[in-house]
C-alpha cells in the first residue's frame, strides 16, 4: 500500500478509478477495497489543501447476468448500445455517472482487450459486451473511503456481513 500511497502523493489525482468493491470477482473487490484504504491514509496526511480529494469512480465488472450480452456473441455494432449498471446493484446512496468515449478511447480500449489473449479465448462475449461507448460508474465519496477500514473489519468478523455485500448502515 506504501507504494500507491506514494504513487498519489507524486501525481494528485483529481479522478481515480477503481473497482467496485461489490464486484462479485474476489480479486477485483480486493483490489478496490485497497485503493480505498490507499486513499484513506493519503487523504488523511493532511498534505493537501482543503477540497482536494479526488473524485473516485467505482466500476463494475462482474455482477450476475451483466453486462447485457455478455453470455451471447454480441449483435452488429454493440459499441452503440449504452452500458449501465446493474438495476439489482445496490446504489449504497451513491450518485453514478456515465463517461461517453470517443472514437481513440475507443480503439485505446479495444487494443486493452485484445492484450488479454487467455480471456478472450475462455469469454469472448463477456468481454464484448463491455465494448461500448459508454463507461458506467457509481460515484464514491470520501466517506466511503475514511469508513472502508471499519466496512473490512464487519465484514471479516463472526457474525458480520459477507464480503462484497453492504451491510445495513451502508445502505441508508
């Protein structure tokens, strides 16, 4: 964690993207709820003016039957259909938003994919289906990273809620 920490401290994001920490791959939601802790001790050092915390984008990538399309070969040009989060996910009193891509971002993303030789041999329609125009995220705050360490610890203790599910609190 010492290196992204240090890592934020050189660059000052004003954005970061990272995964949702729903996202039901355990790799995935491991890695977002470590950018938060990242962000939590970097926000904390207090070296930065007031207001500067980044915006932090949560993304989606594996979530029961999403993307649409991900378990047929996608129709035509699936690029033009807009991709949203699921309707079932939680929104956790989050704000979402939507990044629209332009035809470079577009072939930046489709070069992406394309580095991932083994996945798209095993998921070639799953990985299809997120090549749209559009980028959905849920939009954390710095409270869900001041609070992620106390969200860990309910979530690993006997009796606590199952990782990758909000508990109660979380919800209002």
């Amino acid at each position: 964690m010492r290196e992204l920490v240090n890592l934020f401290r050189e660059v000052q994001p004003t954005i970061l993207a990272l995964p949702d920490p729903l996202d039901k791959h355990p790799d995935h939601r491991a890695a977002g709820l470590f950018a938060l802790l990242a962000v939590d001790e970097w926000a904390g050092e207090g070296a930065k003016p007031p207001g500067t915390m980044p915006r932090l984008l949560a993304y989606l990538v594996h979530w029961p039957a999403w993307p649409p399309g991900w378990d047929a070969p996608p129709p035509g040009d699936s690029a033009k259909a807009t991709l949203t989060l699921p309707a079932n996910l939680p929104r956790r009193g989050l704000d979402q938003a939507v990044l629209l891509l332009g035809d470079d971002e577009m072939a930046g993303k489709r070069a992406a994919m394309a580095k991932y030789g083994s996945q798209q041999e095993e998921m070639p329609s799953f990985l299809a289906a997120f090549m749209r125009r559009t980028e959905p995220f849920s939009v954390l705050t710095a409270k869900d990273a001041k609070n992620i360490d106390q969200e860990i610890e309910r979530q690993i203790a006997p009796g606590g809620t199952t990782v990758g599910t909000p508990s109660a609190d979380r919800q209002k």
